[in-house]
C-alpha cells in the first residue's frame, strides 16, 4: 500500500524539519499487514507492538515521552474505510 508508505515518509521530513532525528518506529501487527517489506523501506529501528493495531508511530527516541512533538501516530484505518466504501460503490453502479 503505497500511501502507507508515504505517510511514513512525510512523518519522518515533518519530524526531521523540526530538528529531531527519527530513529523507532513503532508499529502494530494490522498496520504491518499494509505496510509490506519494512527492511527495503525503513532505516528506522522497528518495534512491533501490539496494543497499535493500525496504527503506527514514527518517534525520535531521545525526547520520545519528554516532548509531544517528537512523534507523529499513523493509521492504516482511513485507508480500509475508504477502499470499503469505493467497493460498495462500485457495487451499486451495475
């Protein structure tokens, strides 16, 4: 799912443009679903956590819990909402 990895991407730059330095991603076993091969898209450190679900969070982890900005939560669940309703678009168009 290409937006998933682009929501991660523009997670990191928003992050790295505020001058901290993304290092962890936490992820959920959903969220891993979407996300396909993490080793050939992240340099990021992955932890698998599974309280997350379809969600994500691209953290640095030197101020993660000291500052709210140094992370940003991401969820696969807009994307499977949205894909649900074009299918039953689609259906209804006959």
């Amino acid at each position: 799912m290409n937006e998933v990895k682009e929501l991660v991407k523009k997670a990191i730059e928003e992050l790295t443009r505020e001058g901290l330095k993304p290092d962890i991603i936490l992820v959920g076993p959903k969220f891993l679903e979407y996300w396909g091969d993490i080793s050939e898209d992240c340099e990021l450190k992955v932890y698998e956590i599974e309280e997350l679900g379809y969600d994500a969070v691209v953290a640095d982890s030197a101020y993660l819990g000291q500052i709210k900005r140094a992370s940003r939560r991401i969820s696969v669940e807009p994307f499977l909402e949205e894909r649900e309703v074009w299918r039953e678009i689609e259906k209804l168009e006959i």
